[in-house]
C-alpha cells in the first residue's frame, strides 16, 4: 500500500499520494488495446499538447487510418447531440463501435467545457462500446476545439469504427468541421430562421449529408425545399456526390436510420471515386500547416519584448511597416535571434 502523507500543521486523516503516471510505452499499449483509462489519460495528454502527448501521437501512429470520422455541425439548437446519440446507437447496431468527441463551448469562469453534450447523450454513454469525451473549445471558432484531430487520433488508435466529432455550433465558422471529417452532416431545424440565409453561413459547401432536424415543426417541408434550391446553385462535386437532403425528429429516432444509411452510401462512394483519399491528403496538409502557424505564434509570444517592442515603434514611427517589420521577425526567428 502507497505510504501517506498530509500537509504540515493538520491532523487528521493523511491524503494517498497521486498514483504515478504510466510510462509512455505502456499508456500507447494501453491505447491500442482499448482500454478506457488508457485513452481518457492520452487524449487529455494531447488535448493539454504536451511534449509527451506529441511523442504518444508518434508512437500510436501507425495503429491509425481505419476509423470513419464523421463530423456533426450546424447553428445551436439543431439537435446535434441528439442526432449523434441516435446515429451512435445505429452504429452500434451494426457492430461497430464508437468514439464521440463533443466540443462544448469553453466556461468564462474555469476555462473547461460546459458538458451538456454529455447529458443529452445518456443513451450512448451506457454502452461500453461508446466513448464519449467533452473538449472544450477554448475559444476556437472553427467549433473544433485545436486538439480535436489529434484525439481522433487517439480513439482511431484505439480500435474504434467511427470517430463522431460533434462541434459546439456557432454559425458560420463551422466550416472548419470539414477538413476534420471524412463524412460532413450539416444540421439544420425550422427555428434557424430563413433556410437560404442559414445557407449563406458557409455551411451550404462543406455538407456532404443535409439533415433537417424537428420535421414535426411547422416549416420543416419549406425549409427542406429551401435547401433542395439551394443545391441547384450548388456546382457538383469533383466525385460526382449530390448530398441528400434528409428530415429527422431526432428525438423520437424517426428518420435517424435514413441518416445512417446516407453516412454509409457517401462513405462507399468517397472511397470508389477516390476523394475519400484526397480529403485525408488534405487533411494532414492541413494540419501540417496549421501546427507551423501555431509554432510561429508561439515563438512570437516567446520573442523578447524588446524585440517585438522595437518593431512596433518603427512602424508607429514610419520607419517600417507592418509587412516588413512581420518579415524581420521571421527573419530573427528562423535565425534564432529572437
């Protein structure tokens, strides 16, 4: 039994020491045998982007590549939770089994996630074969928290089928949900307001699946006409795929079967007309380019303040502009001088 300890100047009963954190190795090990703890410690490992979260990543790397992630999106009150505790139990049907990623808009007072995805998702939650973990968005506007992909990673690693990725849904940024995803479920309910303006946000490009969600409100059939317009407007993709237009009362399940189907028919399509490999091309060119930017961001904030401050005086001053002053940074940064 681990010896304890208390703090000076208190009686009492001693606290158990934390239990140390396994070994880099046996964690990766852990991940791909699917074991629960494992994979909740590596996704906050990645998730906190650590050093050692970065090496657990290069370790689980060549157990990736066979999950299908599909991303959830649309404006809030849609009922996307609701959707994916649906389409997890369909997967689930089908023998497969499920990752859930819920990026829940980040609290003002602890800077963690709301969680409510959680709470809306209690049918999934008690099947062993789902994961479910809320990330918070920490400010992200694409609606997918920055260490979302990594943790997909994780959960791909870990054996699972599909990798859900719910994001918080905060309008037009969302767009960024479709470089994460192989297959792209836009949501949209009669309440958003006007359907072609609810199309004007960005998301009209990225859906490869429609879902009008609420079917039994009043005008859910005007809505999914307003979308059916829309897509005339729309250019064809370069695989040929035309995304159905599909009507849900998630609530109830009703139509949820009808989406799941849609999931599966674009994910046979997208690997017959080779685009499911180009989106994964892109993706990781992506996020190659997106960790260089946030790189350089930090090394930005890292660069003395003397630096940074002298620059700032030249262009205030005239002496230099913003282009070139941005330029000398860079300058000092690749060369180590800031």
């Amino acid at each position: 039994m681990a010896r304890e300890t208390s703090a000076p100047g208190r009686k009492g009963r001693r606290a158990a020491a934390p239990p140390a954190p396994p070994a880099a190795d046996a964690l990766a090990a852990g991940v791909r045998a699917g074991d629960t703890l494992s994979v909740a410690r590596a996704i906050s490992l990645v998730e906190d982007r650590s050093p050692r979260g970065a090496a657990l990543l290069a370790d689980l790397a060549p157990s990736t590549g066979r999950a299908h992630r599909v991303g959830v999106t649309g404006p809030p009150g849609a009922g996307k939770s609701t959707l994916v505790n649906g389409l997890a139990r369909e997967m689930l049907a089908a023998g497969g089994s499920v990752g859930i990623l819920a990026v829940d808009p980040t609290s003002p007072f602890t800077g963690g996630a709301l969680l409510g995805d959680r709470v809306r998702m209690q049918g999934a939650a008690g099947d062993p074969r789902v994961f479910i973990r809320s990330m918070a968005s920490r400010g992200d506007l694409g609606g997918l928290a920055a260490a979302a992909q990594d943790a997909g990673d994780v959960l791909d690693a870990a054996g699972k089928d599909w990798v859900v990725m719910e994001t918080v849904g905060v309008g037009q940024a969302e767009v960024e949900v479709a470089g994460a995803a192989d297959t792209v479920l836009v949501l949209l309910h009669p309440e958003s307001g006007d359907g072609v303006q609810a199309m004007k946000a960005g998301l009209m490009e990225v859906a490869d699946v429609f879902v009008v969600n609420k079917a039994d409100r009043e005008g859910a059939d005007r809505l999914v006409q307003d979308v059916l317009d829309m897509m005339e407007l729309r250019r064809p993709g370069e695989d040929g795929w035309r995304p159905p237009v599909l009507s849900t009362v998630a609530s109830s399940g009703k139509g949820v079967p009808e989406v799941m189907a849609a999931v599966l028919a674009h994910r046979e399509h997208a690997r017959a007309s080779g685009s499911f490999e180009r989106r994964r091309r892109d993706r990781a060119r992506a996020r190659i380019r997106g960790l260089v930017e946030e790189a350089l961001r930090e090394r930005v904030v890292r660069a003395g303040a003397d630096v940074l401050d002298g620059l700032v005086e030249g262009v205030v001053s005239g002496r230099e502009t913003p282009q070139g002053a941005a330029l000398e940074l860079l300058r000092r940064m690749t060369t180590g001088e800031a």
